[in-house]
C-alpha cells in the first residue's frame, strides 16, 4: 500500500509511524485509559492490511481514531486527536519573532548568505528583509496550501520568493525601454517626456530602472540599442551648434574633429551616468537594481555605428572598474552585461571584431560580460536574438496583432523548482520508482505556480504604475486588469529543476556525461520540458523550462537531504547539488567539451539556460580566451566565464598582484603583504633575472626559495 503525504509525495506505508503516534497519545493519558502494546499493533495491522493500493495520511489518522472509539477508549482517541492537532499547530506555527530578531542582531546566517548584494547590516535593507520574513510566514500558513508548504519545508520543491508572495508583484521583466523613451514616461506622478540628448536619456534610463525595480522582486533586462538614436541627436546638436558658432572660421575637417570631441565627451559622461547612477541607487528592497544591459549590435540598425560607440565605451569603463571607499577601483555587481556575438563580431575577420576583443579583455579582468551566440540563439528561438531577463530566464517568441515578434514589455510570473536528486534517493536505484516520483512532484510543482498565476489574476494596473500604465510593460489605463497579460505566452512561468547530474548517478550509476547516463537525463529533460508544454496548453499559460544559476538553491537543497537521508557518496556528501543540468565541477572536463556536452540540454532548457567554466588568470593569455570565445559563437547559444582574479581582502582591489621588489606579494592599491588575506591565482612570479646561490649552495631561482 502507497500512503500520499501531505507534500503530495507518495511513499511506502509504514505501521511504525501510526505505533509511535498511539504510543505518544497513551503517554499522555492515565493509565487506566490506555491500551497495550498488543492492542496498538493490531490497530496498525488493520490499517495495513485495508485492500487500497493508495491512501491519505489523513486517512490512516480517521481509521485510527474510529479504531480507539470502537474500542471504548475515548479518552486516549482524545489525545490522539489533539497529538494530531498539536503536530499541525506546529507545521503552521508563527516562525517570524525569532528570524526577525536574530536579523537585527545580524545572527540569520542564512539571510545573510542568500543574497549577496544585500546588506543586512543597513536598516533599509533590514526593513525589507523584516517585510520578507513576514511575507514568508504568511505564506507557509495562510497563502499556500499545506501539502505545498510542507513540499517546500522538505526540499522536495522550492517555493521561490515566497518573501515577496505576501505582494501581488512578479518576478523579472525586459523593459521596453524603447517606448518609455521615445513616448515619455510618469514617475511618482511627474512627466518624463523625451530625451533630446543621450546623456538626458542615460539619466532617464537610471530613473526607470530604479522605479521598476522597486516595484517587482527579480531583475530587469535593458536593451542599449534604443540609445543609439540619442547619441546622434546629440551628434547633430552639436554640429549644428559649432557649423554656426565657426561658420567661416574654421574648415569642415576641423568641425567635424571638434563635433566628435563634444560626442566622445557626451558619450564617455552618459555611461558613467549609467554606471554610477545604477551602483549608487538604492531601491526600496535595500540593494542596487538587479540590472543587466544587453549589449547587441545589429547590422540593420540605422544607428548601428552610434550603439558601436556605445558599447566600446560601456566595457571599456567596466574593464576601469569603479572605485570603492578606499578609492580602489573593483569590479562592480551591476549593472551585469551580456554581449552578442554575431557574423560581425565573432572574432573571425569582422567589422566590429575589436569590441569583441574588448570585451574578452574585460572577462579576463572583471568576469564580465555573458556571452550569447546570435547563431545558435536563432535556431532555438525562430530566428530571433533578444535579451534574458534579469534572472537569467528566456521568453518564448510571441507575435503581436500585427504579426511582429514582441520581447520588450513581457515578464516572468514566478519560479518553482524541482529537487531532482531527492527523487532519486527516494527512489533507491529503481528507475520505474523514480519516474513514478517524478510525475507526483511535477503535479506538486503545477500546483504551486499555479498559485503564483492566481496571486497575479486579480492585480490591476494602479498596483505599479511604472509597470502597467506608464510603459516598462504596458500602457493599460488606470484601474484595468493585467489579467489578459498573463495568457497566450505573452509572460512566462518557470519550472526550474536542481540536480540532474546527481539523479542519473543515483539511478544509473554514472554520471551524465557517460552514454547510459546522458540517455536517461536526456528523457528526464525531455519529460520536464513535455510537461510544460503539456500545462501551457492545458491552460494557455506560458509555462517554461528554465535552467536558473540559483547557487544557493544547491546548497539548501543539499542541506535538507543530508539531513534527512544522510551521506550519499557524489550526493549529499559535497555539500551542493551542481546546478540545473551542468556538469558537475569534479568532472575531468575541458571548457570546450563542456559547452559541446551542455549545448544539447540548452536546446531543451529554452526557458533560461546557462553554461559557464572555471578559468584561471587569463589576463596574460588572452588569445586562449579568444579562441574559447569563437568556439562559444558556433556551438553554444549562451555561457559566461567565473574568473579566478586577484582579489586583495583588505581593501577589495581586483586588479593583478605582482611580486614587489622584496620578492613578497603587495597589493598595489592598500600595500597589504599578509598573503592570507589576498588571493593570487599565480603560484609563481615569473621572475626572469639572474639564479643565485641559496645557503644549501643549491643554484634555485628566487620564486622557489620563496615558496610562492
């Protein structure tokens, strides 16, 4: 017999637990009120042998109870009920006072850890968190179903954001940041018409993130190429400012030298605007916009030599750095970038190759930017080439009236994901046991987005004006539903899944990248993503399969089932679970074969997909940087690099640490020389002088005797 949890999950049935829950009730009873041992068991035995092949958990409880009744015994069915009663009180107990409290005292670890450009240190930032952590107990008692709740407290799912659920705010959008510019927008009630200059658009472009960002959870993409128009408007300003002050004084080469200085000067002061503005904003969640600027040069773009200018200077002052509190330049959180390689720029000869060399030079310095191959983007996704959200999701391509794709203006309801690994070890190594699994816990996790889709039905567009009314999204009247935007595709929803490298070796024995184990997680892919779009047609919702990089979802998710199953050797014992379908990082594996291997899940993972290597300091090697680079463009639609760069702990320098003339690494910036509080990738300093005898007379260079 199956005994279907409250989680949904389906497992075993187990007499001990209906024993131990009697034996419970009789201690809390006197003694002529209880039943002997012999007596329990015979009640468990005849729950046991009830001719279901499925039962509640709620069910064997009332079968129980009516069992003590029948025998007389009503005050111990009394204290088995109210054992029943307190073990709910317990799952739906109030578990905000103690959370809230230790977050001021700044001892929640665990806040702490979740999300690193917060703060918890700053009181605007606490109050968000004291709002969360409110939002999230509401929504483990009252909002969400019990079974649901309880699925999330396991780890079989992750409800995400359940700290803002309390709100009927979404999760990440693509602004359409082109309308906004060119037909105005209204913030906080004032009317923000169109820019005539490129440095009034990058200040109104900040103006908008920091407005959107404070009114939903997740991040927000940009696409800079709506600049590009402002850039020459500015351009023609000034040739017609200086052609009129010079007329006659000076000759058209020397105008147009001195329109390009105004240009170059307008263009360097509108992209620190840009950068400056969105690392020293503060949005009302008490972090910096969660901001990505999609960087995509497009031939056909009649601005296209203006948006060239703009991204030239976007990564070279990302490849500067900006300066910290000790006036150390570092590498900024945001805004994050995404580069596009296309036929133009994918270093083989093209007109626009010297920014892609560019931007490998800032991967090796800053780890930014991403890198999308608009080649392999178009066979995935009909043709077109657009933005991920600022969760790293993808949209599905989505027609407007007129027939024309639409990706700007369209967003993500909410995220849950799926705990692959557990079903695997609920499972035991039977493949017919796991796939049983797996159809309860994707019917759990339709179950759970379908309560983020309802918390969005009833919102209307007064909810956020910047999103609904004024254009980031749509342009809805005041008081209109954004109901009609939650269907058709136009917004996605995702089912994210955690751990696919770590259920084929549970079930198969192997890892995925072995022939056995890459057809299994091949089929357990191509599940995930049927039953999405078995649910998207179903209920005309854009459900996606999504790939997310949420790095501490790994570790929770490990956590709870080291806790819960013990020490799996390649499971549990790690620590962390690898991330959606990646190969795991203790694999022998070289950049190239990985991004091969991980082409094939991005195909199916079209809901967000992301693939990146560990590299070292590559700053003196930029030509093998390149030539990863080039094999990104042609065999894989979106991957980035985690760079191992110098870093100093004393005043957070990022730039390269060299050997000082004592032979000792010295921060450049702060002259820290304790080693233990900086990193330095190179165990060697290069040192090419003249060898020397050491005191064991044994003829050894410098860097050696040093140990370094």
């Amino acid at each position: 017999m199956k005994v279907i949890k409250r989680d949904g999950a389906t497992v075993d049935f187990d007499r001990s637990k209906i024993v131990l829950a009697i034996q419970k009730a009789n201690a809390a009873v006197e003694e002529q009120y209880r039943i002997d041992q012999a007596q329990i068991d015979v009640i468990a035995d005849c729950v046991g042998s009830k001719d279901r092949s499925r039962l509640l958990v709620e069910d064997i409880q009332d079968l129980v109870e009516r069992q003590l009744m029948d025998a007389g015994k009503f005050e111990l069915a009394k204290a088995y009920i109210i054992y029943r009663y307190t073990r709910a009180l317990v799952r739906k107990a109030n578990t905000t006072d103690e959370s809230i409290l230790a977050l001021l005292r700044n001892e929640n670890k665990e806040l702490a850890e979740e999300n690193s450009n917060k703060n918890t240190m700053i009181a605007a930032t606490q109050r968000d968190y004291i709002a969360g952590e409110v939002s999230r107990d509401l929504t483990r008692r009252i909002l969400l179903p019990e079974h649901i709740s309880k699925a999330h407290d396991d780890g079989a799912i992750h409800f995400h954001d359940a700290d803002y659920f309390v709100q009927p705010i979404f999760n990440c959008c693509l602004i359409n940041i082109g309308d906004m510019l060119e037909n105005g927008a209204v913030m906080n009630g004032k009317l923000i018409e169109s820019p005539k200059s490129f440095q009034v658009a990058c200040t109104v472009v900040t103006q908008i993130i920091a407005c959107v960002a404070s009114n939903q959870y997740g991040g927000q993409s940009v696409d800079l190429r709506h600049l590009g128009k402002y850039l020459r408007r500015s351009r023609e300003k000034f040739r017609a400012h200086i052609s009129y002050e010079c007329a006659g004084k000076v000759d058209a080469a020397t105008v147009d030298r001195l329109v390009e200085d105004r240009v170059r000067d307008e263009l360097k002061n509108g992209v620190q605007t840009l950068q400056y503005q969105i690392n020293t904003l503060m949005t009302t969640n008490g972090q910096s916009p969660f901001v990505t600027l999609f960087l995509n040069l497009q031939a056909d773009d009649p601005c296209v030599d203006e948006n060239a200018m703009i991204i030239e200077e976007v990564l070279r002052q990302r490849l500067e750095g900006i300066k910290n509190e000790k006036g150390v330049y570092i590498t900024p959180a945001f805004p994050k970038l995404v580069y596009v390689l296309d036929e133009h720029n994918c270093l083989k000869g093209g007109k626009y190759d010297y920014l892609t060399e560019l931007a490998v030079k800032c991967s090796a310095k800053r780890m930014y930017p991403d890198y999308i191959s608009a080649k392999k983007m178009r066979e995935n996704y009909q043709g077109n080439v657009f933005s991920p959200m600022g969760c790293r999701s993808f949209l599905a391509p989505w027609k407007d009236e007129n027939g024309q794709y639409q990706f700007e203006g369209r967003f993500n309801q909410g995220v849950v994901s799926l705990n692959l690994p557990q079903i695997g070890i609920l499972a035991r190594g039977e493949e017919e046991k796991f796939w049983e699994i797996l159809e309860d816990r994707l019917a759990l996790c339709f179950e759970a987005l379908m309560c983020r889709h309802e918390a969005l039905r009833k919102v209307r567009s007064d909810s956020s004006p910047i999103h609904w009314q004024y254009g980031a999204i749509a342009r809805l009247p005041k008081g209109a539903p954004i109901e009609p935007l939650l269907y058709g595709g136009y917004s996605s929803i995702s089912l994210g899944y955690i751990g696919l490298y770590e259920v084929t070796k549970l079930v198969k024995g192997v890892s995925h990248t072995a022939p056995e184990g890459l057809d299994f997680a091949l089929r357990v892919m191509n599940r995930l993503r049927k039953a999405c779009d078995d649910w998207k047609a179903q209920t005309n919702i854009g459900f996606a399969l999504y790939g997310t990089p949420a790095e501490s979802l790994c570790y929770r998710f490990a956590r709870i089932d080291k806790e819960r199953f013990g020490t799996i050797p390649d499971v549990t014992d790690k620590g962390y679970y690898t991330n959606s379908y990646h190969v795991d990082v203790r694999e022998h594996i070289d950049a190239f074969d990985k991004f091969t291997f991980e082409s094939q899940f991005q195909r199916i993972s079209t809901g967000g997909c992301i693939s990146y290597v560990e590299i070292p300091n590559m700053r003196h090697n930029l030509e093998a940087l390149k030539d990863v680079v080039r094999f990104i463009y042609d065999n894989i639609q979106y991957a980035e690099f985690n760079t191992k760069s110098d870093y100093c702990q004393v005043c957070g320098y990022d730039g390269e640490i060299e050997i000082n003339e004592d032979f000792q690494w010295e921060c450049p910036a702060c002259h820290n020389k304790d080693q233990s509080k900086m990193n330095v990738t190179r165990r060697t300093c290069g040192y090419l002088g003249e060898n020397f005898w050491n005191e064991g007379k044994t003829k050894e260079i410098k860097s050696r005797v040093l140990h370094l």
